[in-house]
C-alpha cells in the first residue's frame, strides 16, 4: 500500500529544504527524498566548498605579496622544510578545512529537515509512477510508494562531460573530483571558459599548479560583455593562468606511464597532469521517470514551468536549476519563495518579473544585474551609460587592488536602471546597490542622491552616476 502525504518534495537543494519545512509548518504531511547529500550542489559541490577554496587561494596570493605592504615574511623552516619565506599550499589541509564547513552545513540540513514538524525523510532514489505517484528506492534495496497530490522537484544538475574520443582511456576531473583531490596537479588543462573554469584556473594558479584554460571560442566569458571578458582574462594572465583560444579538444589520450593525458588540439598537442571538464551543467531529469507523471522536458532535460514554476502537470511544481529560470543558489531560493507565497501565504510573486543577478567568483570578482551592454544595444533603445576605473575608489586604492571598473546603465526616459555591472574588489557585495533600486523600481537618481558610506566602494556608486551619458 503506498504511503499518502499531502506534499512530496524530491531533492534537498536550495529550494527543496526550506519548503518542505513551510509545508510541514501549514500543516501538510510532508515527505522529503534525497538520494545523495542533503544540500545538493551548493553546499557538497558548489558555492560553499569552491568558496572555501578561494578563500584559501586568496590567502596564498596575499601572503605571497605580503612585502608591497611592507610585511615581511621569512626567518626559518616549515616544519615540511620549506623556506619560511616561500608560501606552500598543503592541499590535503585545504581539503580538509574545506571538508569541516560542507560537513556542518550538510548535517544542518538534514538535522533541520527531520526535525521539522509533519516532515519525513526518505534516502533513496525518487521515480514517479503516476502523476502523483513516487516509488523510492533505498540504497538496501527497499523500496517505498508514496503519493501526494502536490509534488515538488528540486534535483538540480551534474556536470556535462562532452562526447571525445579516448575518454574512456583517461581519468578526468568534474568540478565534484577535483574537489577531492589531496595532491596539488602539476599542470592543470581546463575545458572550459565560462564561470566555474575560471573559478577554478585562478584558485588552483594560486595554489601553486601551471593552469591551461582551453577556449572554444575567442575570448572567455562569452556571455559577458567584450570589456568585461578583456579585462578578467588579463587579470587572470597576470597571475599566470594560460590560455588557448580556438581550442576544442579532438581527442584524449593517456600519457606514458599515467602520467596525466594528451589532448590533441588544431593548434598541437597539449600535455597535462590533470583536466577538468567545467563545460556545463546537466539536469537531473533523465532518471526520475518523468514520462510516467505525464512531464516532458526540452532538449537539454529542463522543464518547463510558468511565472509560478508550475509544470503542465496540475500539482507538479519545478524549482531550481531543472527549470532553467536560473541556474544559482540565490535564483532557486527564490523559486523557495516564490512558491511559499502563492501556494501558503495568499500572495501574487511570478518568476517572470524577476531580475537577474548574479557574480562571477574570480578575485576580484564580478557581478552584474539586468541587461549587458551588448543587451542594451540589440534591443535598439536609447539609453546612458556610464563607466568608470576602480581606481577611483579609495578603497580599492588602500587594499592595493584597484583592477577592474564599474558599468552602469539606464532608460533616459524612464530614468529606471537597465543594468549594471561591477569588476573589481567587492564588487558583489555592491551590486546590491543598484539590485535593491532596480527591485524597488525607483529612479536611479534614487541611488544618485544617496549618501553612502566612506570608505566603501559602494560610496562611488553616486559617482559612477553622475557620468551617465548617451550611449552611442
């Protein structure tokens, strides 16, 4: 006999957990699944480990220019034998430290789900057998049928691994395996040029490996505009990062010995110790038995839903990075919210009026909101732009860090902002600035007038303002 709920949440992701605590809260019988780590990509693969990661990279390249600060470092031996001065990165200790904060927060989870009232956790792999039918396999065997007419799906995605030939011959990295890595790669190829290859060339540049970013195309960060992608790239060159443009790897190959792989390219061989394919992500749709529920996806296994991230199916929602409403932490939170209050809160919140965000977490890092530039010009429409050099930030200034700038555009007739960008130290801690105006729909001159302060890099928001001019 199977199991009735009034709610089955599959997957403990960003938006997964804190509804499922909300339906228990409103009364609702609640079933939880989760196959693997409670928390999902974010906290077991994503954000919090990456970022722990840079944060580790980062304190390698302070050290390592402790002296333009005027703080010596040397007198000695390691205990490893290394010249005090030098600054040697222990990987196993980064793993580990890295291993205690996803550890903390993957208990938290799952602690707070099977604590939360009228909640009940499954482990084991969802599939649905009808419309509002789901059989859950456990990892003994056992299985259990469940059926709820309000089903949620939150089972994010996995890495895209592309199609060459030789692969089956090499071991390769995912950006889950290099995670787990306890010895420094000696040179590190990237496939990939987009935002968690980038992420990963610098963290591991600055660890101490010889990083190679192979790009497909011309320039990385595709997507971003052409001064944006210039100057991240040239950051990243500074610091080491190599890079190979027109680069689309034809074949692989297992070095003499295992010593790492070949990677045949138009331009010549490339050989490595290590590569990490970060060349995209897949969701995981294509084993929850979807057909069986009456749910189809498109081409690349997204579903689709409306404003209200409902599915076709009536009860059937879709949250988080399967729907293709946006693929970060931050966006399927908000599906969280954006479904609490239509479904338990009486409220009118659609995901079609939402403005997209998002940084790129590179040191400095870059952040933007709304439309590009290269946006701003294929629609056609008049608008005023402004720039200006992290430089000019006093902040900057004193941290030594003054690479980068900030972009900011905006409707003269409307006078609301059409987007912003910001590349350089801080910068997604002050994009909220102009977040926070757009959201509210208020006039820029909203944010000009504005006294913030110093000295901050958000002061230098109203300035960037004041040099607003027709785009031309």
């Amino acid at each position: 006999m199977a199991q009735r709920f009034d709610a089955i949440v599959i997957g403990t992701g960003q938006s997964g957990p804190p509804l499922a605590v909300r339906l228990g809260q409103s009364g609702r019988k609640t079933a939880v699944i989760e196959r693997a780590a409670f928390g999902g990509t974010c906290v077991n693969v994503g954000c919090t480990p990456t970022k722990a990661y840079v944060a580790c990279a980062r304190a390698a390249h302070v050290a390592r220019h402790a002296a333009d600060f005027g703080v010596r470092i040397g007198g000695g031996e390691l205990a490893s034998g290394v010249p005090a001065g030098n600054v040697h990165v222990d990987l196993a200790f980064v793993k580990a430290r890295k291993e205690r904060i996803v550890g903390a927060s993957r208990d938290g989870v799952e602690r707070w789900l099977r604590e939360a009232p009228n909640v009940t956790v499954f482990k084991g792999h969802a599939r649905f057998s009808g419309a509002h039918a789901v059989r859950v396999s456990t990892h003994d065997g056992a299985q259990a049928d469940l059926e709820a007419p309000e089903i949620f799906i939150n089972t994010g995605t996995r890495a895209q691994i592309p199609a060459i030939p030789g692969l089956e011959t090499i071991r390769y990295e995912t950006n889950s395996t290099l995670l787990a890595l306890e010895q420094l790669p000696e040179h590190l190829a990237i496939c990939g040029a987009s935002y968690v290859a980038l992420e990963f060339a610098q963290m591991f540049r600055r660890f101490g490996s010889r990083v190679t970013v192979l790009v497909r195309g011309q320039r990385i960060l595709s997507r971003e505009d052409e001064d944006f992608s210039h100057a991240v790239q040239d950051l990243l060159a500074r610091e080491g990062v190599a890079f190979r443009f027109g680069a689309q790897p034809r074949s692989v190959a297992p070095l003499e010995g295992d010593a790492g792989v070949r990677i045949a390219l138009d331009s010549g061989p490339l050989d490595a110790s290590h590569l990490l394919f970060a060349t995209g992500r897949v969701p995981n749709t294509d084993d929850l038995g979807l057909d069986a529920a009456g749910i189809e996806t498109d081409t690349h296994g997204l579903i689709a839903v409306d404003g209200q991230l409902r599915t076709a199916v009536e009860g059937i929602w879709a949250l988080g990075d399967v729907n293709g409403r946006g693929a970060f932490t931050h966006s399927s939170y908000d599906d969280f919210q954006i479904v609490a209050a239509n479904l338990l809160d009486g409220k009118a919140r659609s995901a079609d009026t939402r403005i997209p965000a998002y940084a790129v977490y590179v040191d400095p890092p870059l952040a933007r909101v709304g439309l590009s530039e290269r946006e701003v010009r294929e629609r056609g429409k008049p608008a005023l732009i402004a720039t200006m050099p992290m430089s000019r930030v006093g902040r900057a200034r004193e941290r030594g860090e003054t690479g980068g700038f900030m972009k900011a555009m905006v409707d003269p007739q409307t006078q609301r902002i059409l987007g912003a960008a910001i590349f350089g130290i801080e910068g997604d801690e002050a994009i909220h600035t102009f977040i926070d105006t757009m959201t509210a729909g208020a006039p820029y001159t909203t944010l000009q007038y504005a006294m913030h302060v110093h000295p901050t890099v958000s002061e230098l928001v109203p300035t960037l303002l004041d040099g607003l001019k027709p785009l031309a």
